[in-house]
C-alpha cells in the first residue's frame, strides 16, 4: 500500500492538472477537434488527456497543450498534513 500511495502522490501533479485542462480549452473557445489540429494530434489524444482517470499525461504534453490555449503551468506542492 505504501508503494502505490507513494506512485500516486508522484502523480498527483499531472492529474490535477489534465482536469484543468477542458476549462482552459473551454475558455478560450476550441473544441477538442480544434485544439488536436492546433497541437498537429487526434481528438482521441485530447480527449485522453482530458480523462486523466485512465492514464497520467506527460508532463510535456500538458505543458503544450497548456501552451496552445494560452496557459502556463503551475504546480503547488502545499505542505503534507
């Protein structure tokens, strides 16, 4: 247990951000197709990276996919409890 608290808490960050990612989209006025053309990707690729649940994004790519609609990335690490 202690193995996958750790591995999870690693990810933490490249979740956290992919569930930004649709508002980012969203708000600037692309849809998945359009952001895939912008990024030279498929929509299948933005709409994983949109679903973080099922696979952690790289952080390369969520740095130019947050590049594309504008955004830069910001990473908290907030102290532990």
């Amino acid at each position: 247990m202690a193995k996958f608290r750790t591995a999870a808490k690693a990810l933490a960050v490249e979740y956290a951000t992919a569930h930004e990612m649709p508002a980012a989209r969203v708000r600037v006025g692309l849809t998945q197709t359009a952001l895939a053309e912008a990024m030279d990707t498929t929509k299948s690729a933005i709409s994983s990276l949109e679903s973080a649940g099922r696979h952690a994004p790289s952080r390369a790519t969520i740095e130019r996919c947050v590049s594309t609609v504008g955004c830069e990335p910001l990473v908290r690490v907030p102290p532990q409890k």
